[in-house]
C-alpha cells in the first residue's frame, strides 16, 4: 500500500507538471517570443531622424551620437531603436551630457506612419569667452557656463568677446562663477558700460578679487562680497575730477589710469600712468 501510495503521489506531480507546461509555460514562452519577434521586427524601427535647430555643432556628430545610444538592446533583447519604445528621456538626458553645447532637447514623432524621428536642439548662445591660454579658449554662456572649445581658426573672433580669465585653478571650470555672484558680476560690467568704461578682460584673483580690463589697459579692482552696485556711482562722483574723467565715445578713461581699486567702502584708491601703485598689476 505504501509502494503505491508513493508511485500515485509520482505520477500525480508528473500529471501536475505537464499540465503546467502545456498549458501555462509553453503559452507564455510562445506570445513572448512572438512579442520579441514584433518588437524587433523591422516594420516597428526607426527610420529617419531630422535633427533641426543646429548652429555650430556638426549634424553627422550629433546623429552618429544618436544612432550609438539607440544601438544595442534592453536585456540583450529588445531592440533600442524600437519606433514606440525608444528611450526618449535617456536619450535627451545623455545629449546634454555628451554636448555642452546643447542646452535644450526634445524629442518626438515627426512622421508616426513613416517612423521618422524628430530631434529640436537648441543650443547654447555664446556671450562671453573663457580662456585658460592664449590659444585655449572656451565660449562662455551668459550665466557663466562654460561650453565648447574655441577652434584655433577662429581665434581672430577674440576680439569680439570680452575674455574671462582666471587665477584660481588651471583646469576647465563647469560655471565662471557661482550663479549670484556672476550675476552681480555681469551686471556690473553692463552698468559700467552705460557709465563709458568698456570691460574687454576679467580676472578672477587668487585672493577672491576680481580684476576688471579696460580697452587702454586700466585696472579695476572689485570685491563681490562688498557692495558692488555701488560702484557705478562711486565712479561717476570720481570722474568728475581731472584724473578719472571718462570719454564716453572711446568707451575708456580720457587719461592714462594704471589702477583703480574699489574695494574700499565709499572710496577709491588709485594711481595714474608712471606712478607707484601698492599692487603690481
């Protein structure tokens, strides 16, 4: 009795088995394969990309760069570059990342039934130049983010932007600046425009000053951490004398100012052309 107990209870797990097979795992396995089979398929990849909204990056790059991250397959399975399943916001995410230059992504369907795929890029503006050499330069955004390098054939372009400069480190800095004290930074430099002094060069300092360039090569000196929106006003009192008075169509002093600091309160201290001045500048 026992014998048959046990070989009834073997043949009932066989029994069991089978019908789990047949019925559940073998079901499974086949739409499964089928769905692989549909995913991959070649009716369902992507066929064309228009990538609109370049200026200065290359369009075979950023479609090359495209065509490798829709390259290979989730789970050593399913095809990346699937038209309803793509990975749209890894996608985007990892364009930001491998181009600096490109500030804003999106990504859609252009044509559904042709399976054409729409990139709009817009790219970053370049405002201002960061340089690191004479030879190595950066563009700089607005905000004083640092973005592409500038090709040596359009060094000639330097002219045209003022040059930031720095002291602090000698490696490629993500932002000039933090983000508020840029701000004060940039304000200033506009609001000493309007008061006819052009700024075509600065230098970050080691001790946390900033040296501001004019068109003649006068020094400005400035702290951010003091009250820099002051200092449009301080200057226009000042250049009501002889020494400081501002040719507001050059854009620069009407004479010869070696150094000028205002990181004083209230106050400046300054030297003209052949004079000692406290810091060698």
């Amino acid at each position: 009795m026992v014998y048959r107990s046990k070989k009834r209870k073997k043949k009932l797990r066989q029994r069991i088995l089978r019908r789990f097979l047949y019925k559940f795992l073998l079901p499974f396995l086949t739409v499964f394969f089928l769905f692989v089979l549909l995913w991959n398929s070649g009716f369902l990849k992507i066929s064309q990309l228009k990538i609109v909204g370049l200026e200065r990056l290359p369009r075979e790059r950023v479609e090359d760069f495209i065509r490798q991250e829709l390259a290979g397959r989730y789970f050593s399975l399913f095809d990346k570059d699937n038209y309803l399943f793509y990975p749209e916001g890894r996608l985007e995410d990892n364009l930001k990342q491998g181009f600096r230059e490109v500030k804003e992504v999106e990504i859609f369907y252009d044509d559904f039934f042709s399976r054409k795929l729409r990139v709009e890029i817009k790219e970053r503006k370049p405002k201002f130049l960061f340089c690191l050499k004479k030879d190595k330069c950066f563009f700089m955004e607005e905000d004083g983010y640092v973005f592409s390098k500038l090709p040596p054939e359009e060094l000639k372009v330097k002219k045209n932007f003022i040059v930031f400069l720095t002291e602090r480190d000698s490696k490629v800095p993500q932002f000039y600046l933090e983000e508020k004290e840029f701000t004060k930074l940039r304000t200033l430099i506009m609001d000493l425009y309007n008061l006819g002094l052009k700024i075509v060069k600065v230098v970050s300092l080691k001790n946390e000053e900033i040296l501001l360039k004019t068109k003649s090569g006068a020094s400005l000196v400035i702290n951010l951490k003091g009250e820099v929106s002051k200092i449009p006003d301080i200057l226009k009192k000042a250049s009501l004398k002889d020494d400081l008075k501002i040719d507001y169509q050059k854009k620069d002093f009407k004479n010869r100012v070696d150094y000028v600091n205002l990181t004083f309160k209230n106050r400046i201290y300054y030297c003209m052309g052949g004079d000692v001045c406290q810091s060698n500048y």
